[in-house]
C-alpha cells in the first residue's frame, strides 16, 4: 500500500470487500466517522478508484458548511454528474401542495430513479462532509439506503466524530461502520519513511506529539521537516502557518477572497470580485489570477475539477477556515460586500437559483451600518421569496431569522418587523417547528397590538392550525380573542376564519376541560353563520373544519356524509388544497357509521385515486387507515395488520408522531379479538418496539397521554388479557371522566368500552348510564377510519343483559346480528352470536338452550375461521354447558369419518369434499349419513357444534 494508506490496512480491506460484495448484489451503506483532518476524504477516493477498476461507475457529492445552501444540495452534485445514468437534478425539485408532503413526494422520486439508475456493473455514490447536510440530504439518504438489499448500488458517507451525524444518525439503516482513529507513533513513524528522505529517530515521536495522529498535520509536518525545515516547536504551528506560508502574499491574499465565497467558488466570481484597486495589481489582472490560482493549486491548498475548470475547491474545509480567520476584519467585510455586488450584477442563468442566498449571506456579513444591514434584510427577504418558491421553509425561516436579527440595526418600523416575526412563524409551522412557530405568533401580536393592527393580529392568530395538545392550544385561543376583539363584530371572512380557528382551539382544550364544549359549538356555528354570509371560500372551509370536529350525536354521521359532499362542491381552495381529502375521509366516516358500507367502499376507491394523483404521504397514511378499517369490518385481521403496519411505517418515514397513535388503536383491537396478547410490536413490523422507540409498555402510554380514549383502548386490552387489575385501576380513572365528557365523535367509543368494563366490574351505575346514552345509537356502528367494533346493538344488548333485562338484551342482540349480517360484519357477527347464546344460557327459558348451542356453534365456526381464539374458546366453553359428548361416541368414528366431519363443519358440500378427498361424491354422501346417525344429529348444519362440544374427547 501507498504512504496515503498508512494506519488504515483494515478499513481498506473492508472497503474493498464492499466493492466485491455489489457485484454480487450485496449493496451496502458504509459510513467514515472521524475528526477533521482524519483521512475520510482520501479513503473516499480510494473507493471511488476501487469501484472504478471494478467497472462501477462512481459519482460524488459533498455538503457544505455555508448559510443558504439549496436543500439537497450533496445529492443534487450527484444527479447533476448522472445524467448519463437517465438523473437530473429536476427529480430533487419540489411539487405544489403541503411541504412535507411534497418533500416526501421529491424524496420518494429521487430515491426510485437512483435505484433504476444503476447499471449492471454497479453504482458507487459518495456524500462527504456529511456533518453539515441538511434535512433533506439526510431523509433521501434513509430512503435509499432502505432499498440496498438486493442491488448493486453502494453508499458511502463521511462525517465527523462527536456524534457525526447527531440524532440524525438514528434513521439510517444497517451501515457498515468505519471510525478512523488518529495515527499512532508507529503508523507516523511508517508514514516519515514511506515518504523517502533520511528520518531522524527523534521526528516520530515529535511529529506525532505535535499533530495528535491526525494525518493531515502528519503529512504537512513532514513536508517541512523532509524540506529541511528547522526548529520545529512540539505544538503544532497554526494551521495558516502551515498551509499558507508556502504561497506568496498575492496569492495569500486571493486565498482569503476566495475563502469568504465558500469552500467551493467560480473562478468568474472571483475575478468579477477583484475588481477594486486596493487589491493587488496580480489579483486584477485576468492572466495573474490564473497564475495566483495554479500556485494554490500547487501548494495543495486548492483542487480544480478538469471537467469544469471555471470551479474550484479547498482541499480541506479546515485550509478554508485558516484563510478566512486570518483577513482583517475591514479586508473580510470589504470582500463580502464586493461578492454580493458581483453576484447581484450577474445576469440570470438556469444554474443561478441558490444566487439570492448567496448574495443575503454576503449581505449579512458586511452589515455594519444601517445603509448596510437595510441592504442585508432586503436580500435576506429576496432569499425568503426564492425559498418559499422552491418549498423550502426550513431555509425560508433561515432567512427570516438573519433579517429579525438586523431589524434594530436596519432601523426598521415596528409594522416590518411584525410582518417579518409572522412570517418566519409561517414558514416555522410549515416546517413542522410548532413551538417556535407560536413563540413567534405571540411577540408578532404583541407589536401588532402596540400598532393597532387587527389584520397583524388576525394573521397571528391563523398561522398554527389543527394541532392537539393543551399548551398550543390555549396559546392560539389566546391569540383568537386578541384578534377578535381588535376586529370587532363586523362580518368578514377574516374573522369567520378566527372564529373557526378559535372553535377547534378550544374543542382540543375540551378534551380535558369539558366544560369548555359549549364555547367550542357556539364559536363554531357563528364561524359558520359568517363564513356563509361574508366569507370567501377558504372562510367557509375553515368554519366547516370546526363544525366537523365538534360534530357528534347519532345524527353526526349523516351529517359528516353532508358536510363531506358540501366540501367537495366547493370550487378549488388555493389556501386548503387539502379540501378534497377531506371531503372523502368525511364521508367515509359517515357512511361506515350508518351502514352504508357500498358507499364507503366508493369512497374508499376515490380516495386512492386521489392518494395517487397527490402523492402526499398523508393522503396514503389516510387511504391505509380507512382500508384496514375495511378489512376489521369483513374479519380479515391479518390484512388489517398489514395496512396499519404500512400507515405505521409511513408514519414514522414522514417524522409525524401524531400518525403514530392510529396504529396502537388498531394493533389493541386487532390482538384483542385473535387473542394474541404478546407485546404488540413483537411481530407487528419494524423494529419490534413501541412507540417511544423502547420495549412497548401501556403504562407508558397512558402516562404520556391520559385522555379518556387512550384510557378506555387500554383498560378493554389489559382486562382481554387477563391483567384484570392494572384494567380495573384504569377503568377507575376513566370513570371519573365519563359525566363531562362532550358527546364528540370520541364519545360512544369510550361509553361503550367503559359501559362493558362496568358489567365485567359490577358496576351498576357505569352499566346503566351506558345504556341510556348510547340507546340513540341503536341502528348505527361504531365504525369510522378510526377502525371497526361493531354494531352498538351488541353492546346495548351487553348492557342490558348486565342490568339482568334478558328480554330486552335478546332483542338488542338480534338486531345486532341482523346489522352485521347486512353489511358482512362476520366477526363481529360473531361477537353478537356469542353474546346472544349467553344470554339465551342465563335466562334458561323453554328453547333457550337448543337456540344458544345453534348460537354458539355458528359463533364458534366463524372464529375458527377467522382466527378469533377468544370468541372461539368461549364458544366451546358454553357448548360444553350446555351439554356434553360421551367419549365412547368420539371413539366410535373411523378415522374417515372424523376427516368428513371436519370439511362438512368447515361448511364444504359433498362435491367439495369428494374432491378434497380424491374420492366418490357417493361415497362422501355415505360417510355423510352414517356420521349423522352415529351423533343422533338431524342435519349437517348441527355438525360444527357437535365437534366443538366434543372438544376435549375430539382430540383426545
């Protein structure tokens, strides 16, 4: 090996083990960690040079640390250098819609057409400096290196020590990890003679004193000492003595204008900078610029890319750095202020997008007088503009940022600097930062307040929307009476939208102050009154999102079907592009309340269609949920797992913790009725943990969020499995709750499950009030997108049943069977033919216990076939009551017969078993009577009972 690969023979050899491994389809992501100076870029070279002869093509990419660096900005280097590979940097540009939806929508694109572009020699991409990516870079990095299984495209990253990647590094995949250490005194010792030149014995240890190990300082130690360099001190001299000493003071000189443009920089720029006679004649002059430019490049300090020549890099960022600490302050100022100008008098190019940032950079670092920082907020707004075109918040707020802090310097009036607070709190909230996104709201009303500004405070108040929690929302309420009381009583679309707003702010607070429920409905219907009369249409659609949200009652669900068919008459919402999803989702709810399950599944198909036209994650999460709502309603669990499990992945690709609860509603309800009472995340997808990133614990989750619904899903799932104490203690608390609880779309989900925990804790009280409040209900289901439990006729019947109304409880309960019957509800078919049997059981009248074993039996045939452990293990258990099997009679089948007996109650036809059994349909309808005769039972149809009351001999 080369002297560059002293130190390093095991991160070689890994290395290329990686490149052997891609053609054999093993793609691999592989991340170098290591302080600055470490040799991470040149292990990076070598790969590039290992794939090369490999046949691979490789292509590279480096983050910088420079303010107003486009979004992607690693990666977008890469599709640029790919187009030959069918990439474009065009893929990285963001569609129209919500930010993180169209965000993910780029990402997802990106990542797809970077798969499709390796060839069958293989792909090396490489990302340096990885420490200064943004978001972006990072999230289209996860998604890519989650697809490496199984292609030949290898990934190799570099960042630095002390966490490198910081909690970012958490979201990669797998990665095979290389953390390069400093040199030892043997490694620097090899280093000084694989150099050449006579080495004397004290420089080892000198040189490794003096530099720490790292190889950069090692080679540039040993270039003065091999040099002839004399009275080297044990501390290493400052890096700009180093470096920089070896250039003359022209070029020193041009180094430092280079330095303040960045770590990498066009040679036009440079030049069209140098312009100003205080600057040396070599610098001026087009031909010494060339000649000042190579000496750099001689010295190593910088580095050209012979396929662009016009640009030009450091070698290192730490070399950059040393450049720019050294210029005086006046000389650093001047150099910003004639870039900004150059660039600002550049003409137009398709490749000049990121100029504005360029020039709001320069402009803040040469604000020093209030002509100057007026000059710097101007760009810094200039650079907002250019990001928010580009849908990239984050870096608009960057901006906005960089301009409230000159806003004093500037001398700007009160009115600006409200109008720029509120902006940066926009482009907060849009980039997913809440908190700071109010924390802005609130000091941009106090100025517009000071104004008399009722427009400023309105837009306060407007910007944090259709969040929950407490603390944000008793802030934006706050913010609501502000604007209203400055905006007065006068109708206007304005303040219908704060009404609105106002509405859902406290309907979220009344979730733990009920109290509250009554200022939430009136705020909305005057929302809506407004809205209606002197509203625009984002007004109505804001006054229609409140009415919903506090929408409840049995007539609640055909009042949702209305409200969704009213949203989507509605023309385009430029300000709610979110309309039409709404609309479906609110209709789907409706109808999956009522019943109306072909209406639902349309629905359901044009919310697809419209998932797919917008390609938001949300708009995805949305279809999964209402789909695994679907396969709960027909018993297809295991399809209904494997839906919630997608939304949960998406969830938690998207970032967004406030999907992330749906799948623990879901995966309770589902391990609830199949019996599978494991830890479950245990083998429900991903990681295997809950939602905290730990071992799931429901303690914890109700500790985090004690709302009476997370309350009620948890104390049903621990009292199924057989946990009876921690439920009971959680029910205790739900209890405490139910009187003031608002009859919101949550409400008959929580009655229900408490009013069915009462009858399981003797709880007369809890039982009778259940009923009472839930017998409006009695035709409707407690089905929404939120999932499916059934017919409320189930549970009324339940209660009744608890309250010892055996004749009411049967009534109840055969509706429930009829409701679930007619929309092909089997399991929870199931559920009411069990409840119904005991009932019939209970109340022992004349036929009571003929009709609960027929009961019990076709609820036992159902939860066999659909994996319902608990419904079926009840069955058997009251089959067994209610009579058993002789052993000697089990005993008596052949073992043919046994074979029939399961098919025919497993509901197969003579022909369908004669198949299954390679024989005669004849000598099937044989085994057929003599089975009957044997088990003295009048028809096949009796056949499935029997067997489950025989459980115990059966198998035996």
């Amino acid at each position: 090996m080369g002297a560059h690969l002293v130190g390093r023979r095991h991160q070689f050899e890994e290395l290329a083990r990686v490149v052997a491994g891609a053609a054999a389809q093993q793609g691999a992501l592989v991340v170098l960690c290591g302080e600055a100076g470490i040799g991470k870029t040149t292990m990076l070279s070598w790969l590039a040079g290992a794939a090369s002869d490999a046949g691979m093509v490789a292509l590279s990419g480096r983050a910088v640390a420079e303010e107003g660096v486009p979004a992607f900005w690693p990666w977008s280097r890469v599709f640029a250098a790919g187009r030959a590979l069918g990439l474009s940097p065009d893929l990285l540009e963001l569609g129209p819609g919500p930010p993180a939806q169209a965000r993910f929508v780029a990402i997802e694109r990106a990542a797809g057409a970077l798969l499709a572009a390796v060839p069958a020699a293989g792909l090396l991409i490489t990302l340096d400096d990885l420490q200064w990516a943004d978001d972006a870079t990072m999230q289209l990095l996860r998604h890519a290196a989650a697809e490496l299984p199984g292609t030949r495209l290898i990934l190799a990253v570099a960042t630095r020590d002390a966490g490198g990647l910081g909690p970012r590094a958490a979201v990669l995949p797998a990665a095979r990890t290389l953390r390069l250490a400093p040199w030892t005194p043997a490694d620097v010792a090899e280093y000084l003679h694989a150099t050449g030149g006579r080495v004397d014995p004290s420089w080892p240890a000198r040189v490794h004193r003096g530099s720490g190990g790292n190889p950069l300082f090692v080679r540039e130690m040993a270039r003065v000492l091999h040099a002839g360099g004399g009275g080297l001190p044990d501390a290493l001299h400052p890096l700009a003595g180093v470096f920089l000493d070896s250039v003359g003071p022209d070029c020193r000189s041009l180094l430092g204008a280079c330095a303040v443009i960045g770590e990498e920089f066009d040679v036009t720029l440079v030049a069209a900078a140098s312009g100003e006679a205080s600057h040396p004649a070599a610098v001026r002059s087009p031909g010494g610029l060339a000649e000042l430019l190579a000496e750099a490049v001689s010295a190593g300090i910088l580095a050209e890319d012979a396929a662009v020549p016009n640009r030009m890099m450091f070698t290192h960022a730490l070399v950059r750095q040393a450049a720019y600490d050294e210029l005086p302050r006046t000389d650093r100022i001047r150099w910003h202020r004639r870039i900004a100008d150059a660039l600002a008098g550049m003409p137009a190019t398709p490749s000049s997008a990121g100029r504005a940032a360029d020039i709001a950079r320069h402009r803040v670092r040469a604000a020093t007088d209030a002509p100057s920082c007026r000059a710097a907020v101007d760009a810094c707004r200039a650079a907002v503009a250019v990001s928010l075109r580009g849908l990239d918040h984050a870096d608009a707020a960057h901006w906005f940022r960089r301009a409230i802090e000159l806003a004093g310097g500037a001398g700007l009036d009160p009115a600006e600097h409200a109008d720029l607070l509120l902006g940066l709190a926009e482009t907060e909230f849009l980039d997913l930062r809440v908190a700071g996104a109010l924390r802005h709201c609130v000091a941009g009303a106090d100025l517009a307040a000071g104004l008399g500004r009722p427009d400023l405070l309105a837009r306060a108040a407007l910007v944090v929307r259709g969040i929950g929690g407490e603390e944000p929302n008793r802030i934006i309420a706050d913010l609501c009476v502000r604007a209203e009381t400055a905006l007065g009583g006068t109708d206007s679309g304005t303040l219908a939208q704060v009404l609105a707003q106002h509405a859902m702010a406290v309907a979220q607070l009344a979730v733990t102050a009920p109290d509250l429920a009554r200022q939430a409905h009136t705020l909305s219907a005057q929302a809506m009154a407004m809205a209606r009369h002197d509203g625009g249409s984002t007004a109505v659609v804001d006054a229609m999102h409140a009415h919903e949200t506090l929408a409840g009652g049995p007539d609640s669900m055909r009042e949702r079907t209305v409200m969704g068919a009213g949203l989507r008459a509605l023309a385009a919402v430029p300000d709610r592009p979110e309309t039409p999803l709404w609309a479906c989702l609110w209709r789907i709810d409706g109808c999956l309340g009522l019943g109306a399950v072909a209406e639902a599944d349309r629905e359901i198909a044009a919310l697809a269609s419209l998932a797919e036209r917008l390609g938001w994650p949300v708009a995805r999460w949305h279809l999964l949920r209402a789909r695994a709502a679907r396969a709960m309603l027909a018993g297809r669990f295991p399809d209904a797992q494997r839906l919630a499990d997608e939304g949960q992945a998406l969830a938690e690709r998207c970032g967004d913790h406030s999907m992330q609860g749906q799948h623990l509603a879901y995966t309770l309800d589902i391990r609830r009725k199949t019996g599978s009472f494991a830890d479950p995340w245990s083998d429900a997808g991903g990681s295997g943990d809950g939602p905290g990133g730990g071992p799931f614990d429901i303690a914890s989750v109700v500790d985090a969020d004690a709302r009476p619904i997370v309350l009620a899903i948890a104390a049903e799932y621990l009292f199924a499995s057989g946990d009876v104490d921690t439920a009971r203690a959680l029910y205790a608390r739900l209890v405490t709750a139910l009187p003031d609880l608002p009859e919101d779309i949550r409400w008959p989900a929580i009655v229900a499950i408490a009013g069915e925990l009462g009858a399981a804790f003797a709880d007369p009280a809890t039982v009778a009030a259940g009923y009472r409040g839930l017998l409006p209900y009695a035709q409707l289901y407690q089905a929404s997108t939120y999932g499916y439990r059934g017919a409320f006729a189930r549970v009324l019947g339940g209660l009744a049943a608890a309250s010892g109304d055996h004749g009411t409880a049967i009534g109840h309960l055969q509706a429930a069977e009829e409701l679930e019957r007619r929309i092909g509800a089997h399991a929870d078919l199931a559920l009411a033919q069990l409840a119904h049997a005991r009932v019939r059981r209970a109340r022992d009248a004349r036929g009571d216990r003929e009709r609960a074993a027929d009961l019990a039996g076709q609820a036992a045939r159902t939860a066999r076939r659909l994996g319902m452990t608990p419904t079926l293990t009840d069955a058997t258990s009251l089959l067994r009551d209610l009579g058993g099997v002789a052993d000697d009679v089990v005993a008596s089948l052949t073992a043919r017969e046994r074979e029939v007996a399961l098919l025919v109650a497993d509901g197969l036809a003579n022909r369908a078993i004669a198949d299954r059994l390679t024989v005669s349909e004849r000598t099937v309808e044989t085994h057929v009577r003599n089975l009957l005769n044997k088990l003295g039972l009048a028809n096949r149809t009796q056949v499935a009972a029997w067997i489950l009351r025989a459980e115990s001999a059966w198998f035996h």
